[in-house]
C-alpha cells in the first residue's frame, strides 16, 4: 500500500477519523451518560493524543532520529529489528 499523498484525501481521512471519535464518544455517553464516564473519555482522548505524539514525533526527535516509520507496526518492526542485531 502506498502512502496517501493528495491533499483532500488526507483532510478527508482526517475529517473521517474525528467522525468515528464524536460517534464512538456518543454511543459511550448514550450507554452511560454520566460526568464520571464523560471525564473517563476526556482523560482517554488527551493520553491517546499525548501517546501518538510521543510515538512519531518524540522519539525521532529526541530518542534516536534514525527511527523514522509510517505506523506504529512500523516502529515495533524497526524496534525489533534493532534488538535482534
């Protein structure tokens, strides 16, 4: 598969994937809509963003700038390619 390089596709991706958030964090409230379960989704969201960003742009940076990868089955392949040599 090659990369998505259109520009359009790639807002439309973008536009896709906050769709299944909003629909995925709705269908959980409506499950059990409460301030508790609410806060619990706002604290998954933040770390979830927080992790993505740690994964593709922290460790290129600051950890080892050789690790540049596509996806995060990209970056477990180049991590264990680097254990295994």
């Amino acid at each position: 598969m090659s990369d998505l390089q259109s520009k359009p596709g790639i807002v439309v991706k973008g536009i896709t994937f906050l769709g299944i958030i909003v629909v995925a964090a709705a269908l959980i409230l409506f499950e059990s809509p409460s301030g508790r379960t609410a806060a619990l989704l706002a604290v998954l969201v933040w770390a979830a963003c927080r992790f993505y960003y740690f994964l593709f742009y922290v460790l290129e940076r600051y950890v080892d700038p050789s690790l540049r990868y596509a996806g995060i089955i990209a970056l477990i392949r180049a991590i264990l390619a680097k254990r295994c040599k």
